[in-house]
C-alpha cells in the first residue's frame, strides 16, 4: 500500500488572492556587505565616489560610503517575491514613485515590507490583474531607509500557464 503525500510548491499570490490593506513583513533580513556594495556598483557601472572611496567619502556629509540606493531598491522589491510574485508574476510594470528618506550604510541589515494599494483586472489581458504595492525597507532601528510603489500584473489561478 502506497501513502499519497502532500506536495506544497513555494508561490507567490494569485491575482485574486491579494487583498488590498494587507501588509506582508517579509523575512529575512538582509544585513549590507561592503562587498555587495563595491560589487553592485562596480558591475552597474557606477562610478560614484559615495559607494567606492572611503577617504572622499569621508569627508562628505554622512562622514562614509553609502550603499548604492539601486541596490537597496533591489534588494527592498527582491525580499518580496518569495511571499507576492514568484511564479505568479507575468510583468514588472513600473515605479509611480521611489524615495530613500535615509542612507544605508555598510553593516545595516534591511528590512522590508508591502502594503497591498490595490487591484484591478487588466482590462487587455484576460486572466491577468494589475496589483499596486508599497514597499518599505527600513534598517535595524527602524528607520524607513526606502520606499517606493510600484505596479505588478499577476496571472489569476485559473488562468495561470501550467
């Protein structure tokens, strides 16, 4: 006698599942390198003397080098895509807006959440729905480093390629 098992396939939400006003703390967090730092900006060809060279950087206002803000954008948007999009997905649509109130620096660990804004059916694809999120990342003591609203179109379950 064979035991049928349960089989659970990690998945973002379906269109439908999205509830707006829901927010998701997303985990885990992610504590800054100065290697993820010089890598990102080096291989985004960035040559920006904030994120690369401790002695000028020093003598600006923060006092150090700076975590690349496109890094933490990245970093803020990817912490979401185990619980929201993967596989659910079918486009990154675009960004309405992106702020970073307060830098990052090297050592800071980033925590992320995202507040659901809305839903709406796209009204050109069947099967697929626009969804609005609020991203926020915030370093260990809280302090709101990122922000940013973007929209995603996911696939509805029943429409969703197999």
């Amino acid at each position: 006698m064979t035991e049928e098992r349960r089989v659970v396939r990690q998945r973002g939400l379906w269109f439908e599942e999205f509830e707006v006003g829901t927010v998701y703390e997303h985990a885990p967090g992610r504590t800054v390198t100065e290697a993820d730092n010089v890598l990102f900006t080096t291989l985004t060809m960035n040559t920006q003397s904030l994120h690369l060279d401790a002695a000028w950087s020093g003598r600006q206002p923060f006092g150090r080098r700076l975590v690349n803000s496109m890094f933490t954008l990245s970093t803020l948007v990817g912490a979401s895509v185990a619980q929201l999009t993967q596989g659910t997905i079918v486009a990154n649509l675009g960004f309405e807006s992106v702020a970073f109130p307060h830098p990052l620096f090297h050592g800071d660990t980033l925590y992320s959440s995202s507040e659901v804004l809305g839903t709406r059916p796209s009204s050109s694809r069947p099967g697929q729905g626009i969804v609005r999120v609020k991203h926020v990342g915030r370093n260990q003591e809280g302090v709101v480093v990122a922000e940013c609203t973007r929209s995603v179109l996911v696939w509805t379950r029943e429409a969703a390629p197999q």
